[in-house]
C-alpha cells in the first residue's frame, strides 16, 4: 500500500480551534465528517473540550444541563477513592459514569483540502437530554441533495446514534435517536433507492454485553428515521488484524465491484487501524470482498501518542482522482490527512479490475 | 392488593410439556404470550429445553445450524477450567458464550383460562442465525385484526427482538430483527394511529454496558418494522424497589386515565416483581403516574424457588370484568395464574377513577 501522509500532518491540532466558552480548553480536534459542499472541502470537527480546572486535585466535567439550556460543571476529588479514573476518557462511579471531555461539531471549510478555516463557535453542540454528556464523531452522507449528518450522542441513559440534517452548512435540522442503546459508527449509504423502491440502508454498530461483541450490522428504513431489518455483516475475525471489534467508518461509495467501505478495526493488540470491504451494490447486506490487512496503520508519531495512543480512525473522505483522500483521527486529538490509490485498495481486495 | 393466585398454580409445569425431540427434556415452562381468540385463551409458551445428557461430568448444549436445518449438540466438560458454569443459563468460555437451554414457542388452548391443551410442536422454532441459540419471551398485541408476535432471538451475535405475525395461530410469518442487539421486552402497543397519523409504538429494553443501564425506551415505527425516534421512557428508582433494571412486560391496554403498562423490575435483592405504570393515551412516551410499590412479588413456593428463584415475570394478560388476569413465569420454571382488581392497581397509582 503507497500511503501518502501530508507533510503538513496534523493538519488541525486543537490549538487552532477556539474554545467554545472561556473556561474550557480544546483537548481534542478528530474524527471529523467529510464533504463537499460548493468549492470547498467541508469537515465537521469533533471537537473535545474540558473545563479549565486550577485545583490540581480536581477533576471537572462539563454536562449539558436542559433546564438551564447550558453547560454545568461537575466537580470530582481525586482523593475520594469512590472515583475511579483508571480510563482516561471517563470517571467511573459505583452508581454513575461521567466523562472527563464533552464533545461537539465544528465546521471548517478549505479551498485545497489541507488548509482550513475553522469557525469560531460550534454548528451542533449539546442540546438535550439525549446529549448532555456530548456529541461525537458525525458521517455525512449526500442524498438527493441533502446532507444528513449522522452522530454519536452521550447521556447517561446511554450512548446513541442520531440524525441530523442540512442543505447549506448554516442551518441544521435534528431527527432525533435512530438508533438505540448502545450503538455508535452509524453510516447511511449514500443512496435512496436499491431494487427499484425507495428504501435506505445504513451500516451501524450495536454491542452485546453477553456475548462480548461489537459487530458491523446493516439495518434498512423507508425514511431515514426508522430502521428495521437488522442483520449481522462483518464480525471481528479471529485468525486477522480485526480480532476485538470493528465499526463502520467511512460514508460508503460505489466503484465498479460494489460499494467499498472503509472500516476500522481493532485486535489484541488494541490498535485502531482501518480496513476495507466490497458489499454487493443492490444487496449491500452481502460481502464481496474483504481485504487481509489493514489498509492504514497508526506509525507517525502524531498517531502513536495522544490522549489514546495507537489510533487512527476515520469519519470520512473524498473519492477523487482514482484516490481515497482520508482525513483522520490521530490518537483521538489532532486530524491528519493521507491518501491511498484506489488500486492499492483493489489490490489488498484481490479484486482486478479497477472504479 | 388483594392477589388472587389460582388454587391450581403451577397451572403448567415442565411434565405437561411434550419435548420437541426425543433426546430433549423439557426444563422450563414461562414467560407466555397471552391472548383471546375465537372463544380460547392462548397462550403462547416459552418451552426452555435442554439435551438429555448421560455423562455427569458434560453439559450438552443445543444450537440450531442453519446448513443442517436442524439443532445439534455441542459437548463442554465440567472439569475444563475454561468452561465457567456458575450462572446456570450460561456456559462462559474465554472467546464464546452458550446457552444451558435452547427455548421455543408453543401453543396452548382453553376454555376456561386455567386448563390448557398443549400443542406436541413448536409453533414458532429457531430457523435461521439469528436464532441458533433459541427465541423467548414471546408477547402478543392484535393490531387491525391480525396478531403480532414480538419475541426473543439469541444468537453469537448478541440478544434481539424479533416480530412474527399470523391472523390463525396456525401458520406465523416472521418479518425480522426489529431491535438489534442488546435489546428485550418488545412490546407492541394494539393501535396503528396516534394523533391521526398512522402509527405505531413500541416499548423496549436496550442496554447500555458503558453506564450500566436497562431502562424502558420508546420507540415509533410507519410499519411496524423500522423503529426510530428512540426515548428512554423509565428508569430504575433508586428510592423505590426496581432499583437496577425495568423492562415493559405485558401488553399495555387503554383505561380512562391512558396507557396502562405492567412492567417488571429488578432491585438490590435480585427479585423480579411487577410494577404499574400509566402512560398518556396519545404522547406515550410521557409517563402519567408509576406505583411505588410492586403490585405482584415472589412469595409462594413455585415463585421463590426453581431453576431462577426469586421470579414472577409476565409476557401478558387480559384485562376482564375489571380484573387484571396475569399469567405468569415463576421461578423460570413454570406457568401460573393470579388475578388483581384493577381497583386495587388504580390505588397503587394513586388514581381515584376506575376505567
């Protein structure tokens, strides 16, 4: 695989993105939605913020709080051996969970794809229950000229996946929760017809505690909101790269041999690389093709270390020019920008022919 | 609550019930769908099975393989440190889990509502991936004339909910996973039009594993097959009995005051009682009133002790002569009968009116 990484990488660090309120600090700039929109690049940045904290025995988290229709913070000792903070991302409590960043989207426009203006205040920030802990990693995918944002949403009652919707990159419309408890990694397949009727299909990531899983489903709908049909896609595999989970990552596309989708995956060695399959294009429930090894690694140091160390993980990219133009999550705090030759995917697919 | 459990309970046991095969036994009898047709109840039964097994020291588990169409047996030693027992439902192995039993549906006639005649044959058995490990915990809301089944599927890939319907009881025509993993207690509500529009609406349990949580959400559906706009509706109360996990558990039904929904729960104490709860007639996602107490707990000898102690929990029941008839699944073992004045539930709401 002939992986370019930009010179320029991290191309946005969270030093380049303005705190939404004084107080708080910008700890995270990843996993941002791709597209294009007019003549520009779009992303919609995840930004993780942290409220500032001058106690060097506290820990702070911001929540979403409805009745006040802001953001409160919430104080936490390190002293008190009841908080457990063990995993960086969150506070653990015998009876409740908080996380340590709250999250929400950030537009940022580019004319060269690398070079971006990133606005001053977010475009989809926290706003109700659903929400009150954050809202994570959006998927943009253009249908009958809307874009619909799909994005992780955090609360107490659970992590969820939502909907929300736009014509311009100004105004965006919500849909509320299209998928329930726990589910994130939901990506809608950029069309509104298969098999001559109007129906839609997304890749989604439900867990099961039980049974230790966390599979790539595929589920349909009639109109975007409600989803049904739910069947299993692509399990972890044991004898590969992917042993512990995998996640839909990039809005699908289509080339000659179907739609190609590139995932992410993680094994024994908690690694977050990216993979890629070919699903049937009519019947996008079917695999065609799935590639032995990861088509993209954590290597550079930008990727290695960070506030999660060893991952890089996608949200979105651009097929151009016979390219894959991914734009990135490094270690879950700077983006980064590669590009791969479509033919080196096809490649790793065993496939011969070419988009 | 002046309780009336039937003189006759269990009023079905493991012995009424004829094994699907001959090297099966039949170890649980609970958790039915409950409805009237033509001039019957039936009942709906969940048919826990396990593999007779000669050797002490294996425990034989059945799973149903799609390429033979039929279920087969797989052998785990008790002396295989690997292989943990400890939960009596489960067999845990480092990298699988499998179920002591595998359950089916099956159907029971009666006249008078105690005496059921039972089927020699599933009505409803596991047929494909989804359900290789058994489908459970059925529930039955006739909606425009025909029955609708939502029911429990187990498979590898994580704990479903599933919907089958049939307008006879004699042939069922399944439509698929309508909650991905990890989801239980589906229940339908028996209306297809709410505010005018066509509509459905749905209770369910997801699970959040991240904040350890199983709260009752609410869910809308155009067809009762793609379910959307998701809203957690119930949680456990930690002031009140069901202080670590709900689930919806019979058919809601229409009184005066709304929707009347019996749930069950699960507090400190690792008992399964039911709970009472009233929803809005037409915005069922707002919640009304909620008894403080359980109006039906463990207290009789089939109800404490079995193969799950500790347990009532019902699928359905009808709403007759002002009187709750509940059956019941008691201890995971066995069926049984009680009838509750609804007069009595409306006081444990602290509503004044009746229906």
């Amino acid at each position: 695989m002939s992986v370019f990484r930009s010179p320029q990488n991290p191309i946005i660090e969270p030093k380049d993105v303005k705190p939404s309120r004084s107080d708080f600090e910008v700890i995270g700039v990843f996993n941002a939605g791709v597209a294009r929109f007019e003549d520009k690049v779009i992303l919609l940045l995840r930004v993780a913020e942290r409220p500032i904290c001058a106690h060097p025995d506290m820990v702070l988290a911001g929540v979403y709080d409805v009745a006040q229709g802001d953001i409160v913070l919430k104080e936490f000792s390190k002293n008190e051996p009841e908080n457990d903070f063990s995993d960086p991302r969150l506070i653990i409590r015998p009876t409740e969970t908080y996380l340590t960043s709250i999250s929400h989207l950030r537009l940022a426009r580019s004319a060269d794809g690398i070079n971006f203006d990133i606005e001053d205040t977010p475009a989809i920030g926290p706003a109700n229950d659903i929400e009150s802990f954050g809202i994570e990693d959006p998927r943009i995918s253009l249908i009958d000229g809307t874009y619909y944002v799909t994005y992780v949403a955090v609360c107490p009652s659970g992590v969820t996946s939502c909907l929300a919707s736009t014509k311009d990159f100004k105004s965006f419309q919500r849909h509320g929760v299209i998928f329930c408890p726990e589910n994130k990694d939901v990506v809608l397949f950029p069309e509104s017809a298969f098999g001559g009727t109007r129906k839609y299909y997304a890749l989604h990531r439900p867990v099961s505690p039980l049974f230790k899983r966390q599979d790539i489903w595929i589920a349909e709908s009639p109109d975007l909101i409600c989803w049904g049909n739910h069947r299993p896609l692509l399990a972890p595999d044991e004898d590969c790269w992917d042993q512990v989970k995998v996640g839909g990552s990039a809005v699908p596309f289509k080339i000659a041999q179907g739609w190609l989708e590139i995932y992410h995956g993680v094994g024994h060695d908690n690694r977050y690389c990216l993979g890629a399959v070919i699903l049937d294009a009519s019947q996008p429930w079917k695999v065609i093709a799935r590639a032995e090894k990861p088509i993209f690694e954590p290597q550079d140091d930008y990727e290695t270390s960070g506030f999660f160390g060893n991952v890089v993980f996608t949200c979105g990219l651009l097929y151009e020019q016979e390219k894959l133009k991914i734009y990135y999550g490094a270690a879950d705090t700077v983006i980064c920008y590669a590009e791969l030759p479509v033919q080196d995917v096809f490649e790793s697919l065993n496939l011969a022919g070419s988009a």
